[in-house]
C-alpha cells in the first residue's frame, strides 16, 4: 500500500458514472510509492465525466470520428463504420452515448442493431434505454505511452504471452503487430474487428478497453534483432519466494488487455488471439479482476483478496519524477539513457502471479494480520498514527508504545516497501486479482496478477523485491508461481503499428 489519494474506479460522480482521478492497489497492502511485488495500483487519467456531460462528450467524439477518414496503421483498411438502411452509421456513434440523455437513434439505427442507446422514444414508440457512462467510457489508442499503464484500473483483465512459430521472423512479426494494432484501435473506438467480427461486443460501448503490446527477452533472438535488445531486458535475478512454473512465465510477446466489462476484455482476447494465426501460439494465459466502478459510496483505494486496503502510496503522474521513475525518455538512446531509440516513452513491465495463502492467512487475528501489514485492516491508516489517523496520515517508523515495542514491526510489509528504506526505488503498480478455483486439496488458487511498470527494472522491482527477500513478513503467506518481463514501447503515432521503429527501423 502507500500514502496517497488515488482511488479505486476514480471519482465517483453524483450519479455513479465513474471519473476523476484515483487509482488502486494489489497484493499485499504496501507502503512503497510503487512497492514490491506484493502490490498493485492503477492511476486515474481522468477518463470518464458525469452523466451528462459524457453523453455530449461521447455524441461529440462520434461525430468527429465519422467525419474524417481512418489513420490507422500501415496497411489497415476502413474505419470500422456498419452500414444500415438509409446510411453509415458507426458502432461508435451508435454506442458512444451516456448518463440521463443518449442518441436519439431513428430506423436506420434500429436497423443497424448494434444497441439502443436513447432516453427518447424509439420510431415504435418504445422507450430505449442508454447505456451507462460505464460503457462509454473510451481510451485512445494513439498515444504518446500506450494505453494500459497510466489507465486506471478496469474491471476485467486478461493477460497473455504469445511465441513465434517456427520458422517466423521480423517480417511476420512486423505483420502481426500491424493487425493487433489495428484489432486494438477498432476495439477500443467501440468498433467491430476488420474481418470476422464475433459480435461478443456487439451491444456494448468501448467500456474503457485498453489493449497494452510488449516484447520478450527471447523475442530479439526469433526475429534477428538481438542488437536491438534493451539491457534492462536481462532476465531477472532469482528470489528466495519464487516457486515459478516456466511453463506460465515469460514469452516472446506479451498482451495486456484491460476493460470495464467481461465481455469487451473477452472480446479483444478472442480476436487478439484469432489475428495471431499461424503466427504465434498462446503460451499462457491469465484472467483477472477488480472492483466495478461505482461499486462504493465513494472514491477509495483498493481492497486486495486478503481484505488489505492496498495501493495508498503509489507514484502520481502530477509529482515531478513520475515520467523520470515510469518511462524512458523521450531521448532514449544507448549513448544517454541506455535504452535503444526505438524504446522512447516506453516501459518495463515485470509480471508476476502472486498465489496468496488465504487459508492460512485468515487464521490470523486481525490484529496479527495488521502487525504483517503495518496498517489497520479496517482504513489503511498506518499503525504509528493513532485513533485519528487516516490512510494518508504519514507513518512514523520510529514511533514505540508504552513497552517500547515499534508500533509498525520491524518486518512490516509497509515499512519495507518504504522508496525511503529502498533508496528511493519505485513503480507504478498496475494488478488484477485472479480466482482460478479450488485446488485437489481444497485451496483456493486466488491471489494477485501482480503487474508494475518502471523505466529501470533492475532500480525498481529488483530492488524492492530484494529488500522483500530479507525478511518480509508478508512473505509467509503468498508465493510466486510465475514470472516475466517485457519491454513495452512507447504509444504508436498515427498512421504507425505498435513495435513499427523496432521492426521497420
């Protein structure tokens, strides 16, 4: 967890639309601004606006995207734009509504059958329901960092690991991420795929879907592109908690698919999945979740499965460092930050699926389970603060009781996570909480896909995780099962595919 005021699902407006700016955490309640693997968070881009306000937004939006022609990637053709009887009307503008008020959709958008996204009645006289705020929520694909890292945390996830096939090379490679790049833009527009559309996602808006694209260390190897490898690439260092499965680890290439509704994130899964052809085959794949938007009475910071509030002290696009900390310079190069050219505005992304022991962790009082944490279970407020201590009030380290026992324990899971215990090491973490059922023995197989991003893995997570290996004690009661790390480029400009500098350059 961490100190500071981002929430989960962001503001939350008078009418339960979701916006504003928040975020929200994972595995494990640390105090790092941006922790271990034992955690996770999300920051609000201030995605979404009120009812009303985003049902003009969303008119708005359509409207501009039907008057002017596509730009997406090289070799992409069409907008995506459905015809129906009497004109092209998009999936976009047909979708795009929100709140109180939505589009007053006539025959030829009845016909078209893509939804009914109208307060006002229909050519039948039947009143048509809009669609919530919810589902228009809408990220842009072209952007200078890719969607999925700064997004604030959706509903659903899946994440996904793809390897070549045999004999494929950079140009199959570079023929693949021009059709996810593609796929991605349509499906985030609230458009139907190029070819083929499975119609999963056919009544739904964009629901805040982001589809997120990274590299694997040995991706470089498959494609001929070795010199082009970043040296923050390098396989990470092993860890005394990690009881890895290398069969659900790594991989050549790495998607991270993000949305506010079950279907939508399925829907990209499927057709990510189906572009990749003879390809690339899925080497593993995992789903998550998190709270829905607008499930509290107001903005708060996550809750992770152990019950922990989790995510208080993440990194904030507003603090100064935050891009310095996040990504790679827009100047990257092996002369100045050590990352080649073709990695500006880009990230590093360490996964890890964290199993948490909850059997054995909800035998522990609460008092106990706040003494591993550092927190109190009930608000997050630090153990060091007192009665009136808040979540964000500061935690003193130092502070004993009456005995002259430390209040936060030495092996604290928040006092190690510290960035001031860590020589300032820090990362945006971003999870899903996973349930995969019940294990032979009856045990849950829940925890964290635990997922943070960092412009230095190796002063980031290796770091914290070290720090974590020596004595946390959160430790006795999670495991890591699986690991990987990629190297995700920065946003595609457009007219331009994701990974287009790396493989055309």
């Amino acid at each position: 967890m961490a100190d500071q005021d981002l929430v989960e699902g962001g503001s939350v407006t008078p009418d339960g639309a979701r916006g504003g700016d928040g975020h929200a955490a994972g595995a494990g309640a640390d105090d790092s601004a941006g922790s271990g693997a034992h955690a996770g968070l999300a920051v609000r881009a201030g995605r979404t606006v009120g009812a009303g306000q985003a049902n003009g937004a969303a008119r708005s939006r359509a409207a501009e995207h039907d008057a002017r022609p596509s730009s997406g990637p090289s070799g992409a053709g069409g907008n995506g734009d459905t015809s129906a009887a009497g004109g092209a009307i998009s999936r976009r503008l047909l979708l795009g509504t929100a709140g109180a008020t939505g589009l007053a959709l006539g025959a030829a958008g009845a016909a078209a059958g893509y939804a009914a996204g109208s307060s006002s009645s229909s050519s039948s006289g039947e009143k048509v329901t809009p669609l919530s705020s919810l589902g228009a929520g809408e990220e842009r694909f072209h952007v200078k960092h890719q969607p999925g890292i700064t997004t604030p945390l959706q509903a659903r996830g899946h994440l996904v690991a793809f390897d070549l096939a045999a004999g494929v090379g950079r140009k199959e490679a570079a023929a693949l991420l021009r059709r996810w790049s593609d796929t991605a833009r349509r499906l985030m527009a609230g458009e139907p795929t190029a070819q083929d559309d499975t119609d999963i996602a056919r009544d739904a808006g964009p629901s805040s879907l982001t589809v997120t694209f990274g590299f694997g260390h040995s991706f470089f190897a498959r494609t001929g592109l070795e010199k082009q490898r970043p040296e923050s690439l390098d396989p990470l260092p092993d860890f005394s908690s990690d009881q890895l499965d290398r069969t659900r680890s790594d991989g050549d290439l790495w998607v991270q698919i993000g949305a506010d509704d079950a279907l939508v994130a399925f829907h990209a899964l499927r057709a990510i999945q189906k572009d990749a052809g003879s390809a690339a085959r899925v080497r593993w794949q995992m789903n998550g979740f998190n709270r829905s938007p607008g499930a509290t009475a107001h903005p708060m910071t996550a809750r992770n499965l152990m019950g922990q509030i989790d995510g208080t002290r993440n990194p904030k696009p507003a603090e100064s460092d935050f891009d310095e900390r996040i990504f790679v310079p827009a100047s990257a190069s092996p002369a100045t930050s050590g990352d080649p050219e073709w990695m500006a505005n880009g990230s590093y992304a360490v996964v890890r699926r964290i199993r948490m022991l909850l059997d054995d962790w909800e035998q522990l009082s609460v008092k106990a389970q706040e003494g591993v944490i550092g927190r109190r279970k009930s608000d997050g407020a630090p153990l060091s603060g007192g009665k009136e201590a808040t979540e964000t009030t500061a935690m003193d380290l130092e502070k004993t009781d009456a005995q002259g026992n430390l209040l936060v324990p030495i092996n604290a899971h928040a006092r190690i996570t510290r960035p001031d215990q860590n020589g300032g090491a820090a990362m945006l973490r971003r999870p899903f909480s996973f349930h995969d059922g019940i294990d032979a023995k009856g045990v849950p197989d829940a925890g964290l896909l635990f997922v943070c991003w960092q412009a230095d893995p190796l002063r980031g997570f290796v770091t914290v995780q070290r720090k974590l290996d020596r004595g946390d004690a959160l430790s006795t009661f999670i495991r890591h099962e699986s690991s990987g790390l990629f190297a995700v480029p920065g946003g595609a400009a457009e007219g331009e595919y994701v990974g287009q500098r790396l493989l055309e350059g």
